[in-house]
C-alpha cells in the first residue's frame, strides 16, 4: 500500500464515518426519552441547593 491508497481510503471511508457518527449523536440528542435527561442536566446550573 502507497501513501495515495491510504489517503485515498481515509478520504473516503473516514468521512463516511464521521456522517453516521454525527447522525447518530444528532438522533441520541433529539431521542424523546432523553428529553427529560437534558432539560434536567440544562438546568443544573441554575438549582440553588
């Protein structure tokens, strides 16, 4: 394997990756059952205890 294969591989295949890593972040944060998890953690800062 050459330098252009594997960068031609990482290229592909790496940006490939990084979509569904990104999609399934974006459906975990828009998953209704975290909802309450987040509005919680959202407020966290701003509980006097």
């Amino acid at each position: 394997m050459d330098y252009e294969s594997v960068r031609s591989f990482a290229a592909t295949w790496g940006l490939v990756a990084l979509v569904i890593m990104f999609l399934v972040a974006v459906a975990y944060a828009l998953w209704p059952r975290n909802r309450a998890r987040f509005r919680d953690a959202a407020h966290m800062p701003l509980r006097e205890d």
